[in-house]
C-alpha cells in the first residue's frame, strides 16, 4: 500500500478502529462488524505497509487471566496520515467511540 494508493473500506475501517483505541483482533472485529478473515490477513498487510505496529503481550499475563496472549496493534505515523485520508473519502466511518486501556 503506497502513500498514492486509497484504502479500501474495510482497511480503513480497521485503521479507525485501531486509532480509536481498539487495539486487538476479536476487539477489532467487533467494532468494526468484519469478520476474522477480513480482519486478520488486513491486520498483516497494513503492518508489512508500515500503517500498523504490533507487539504480543506477555503470554504469562495472559495465561493469568485465563486467555491467550493478544497481539496489540498501534498506529504509526503513516498509518495515522492514511487514517486521516481515509475519513475524507468514507464520511460514514466517524465516530467510534474511544476506549482506554491500561495494558494496550
């Protein structure tokens, strides 16, 4: 995905979900009502692009509380520069509620 290239709905609805603080997998795929196989291998690509960062949780923490361990996404500075090129182009992805997470 070059900086020239528009994203699709669906990849600019993940960058919204994950700019407004949903940060993982099965959160993304609530919020943004796509399915895993939409969301997961779009995950990826917007990684490998450079739009998203990841890093996994601690896997004991996470055993801890009974799951396993979540992969966090973040916006980078690119993604966020996408992000807001996007919201230009798809009006209907405003608003998402924000969360706020201790642990993201």
């Amino acid at each position: 995905m070059s900086r020239r290239r528009s994203l699709s709905y669906g990849a600019a609805a993940i960058l919204h979900a994950v700019g407004s603080g949903h940060c993982f997998g099965f959160d993304i795929i609530d919020t943004t009502g796509l399915t895993s196989g939409t969301v997961y291998p779009t995950l990826e690509r917007l990684e490998e692009a450079g739009l998203l960062r990841s890093r996994w949780e601690n896997a004991d923490d996470a055993h801890r509380d009974g799951r396993p361990a979540r992969r966090y996404f973040t916006l980078t500075a690119r993604g966020r520069e996408a992000l807001n090129a996007a919201l230009e182009k798809y009006k209907a992805l405003r608003p998402i509620p924000s969360v706020s997470r201790g642990d993201a």
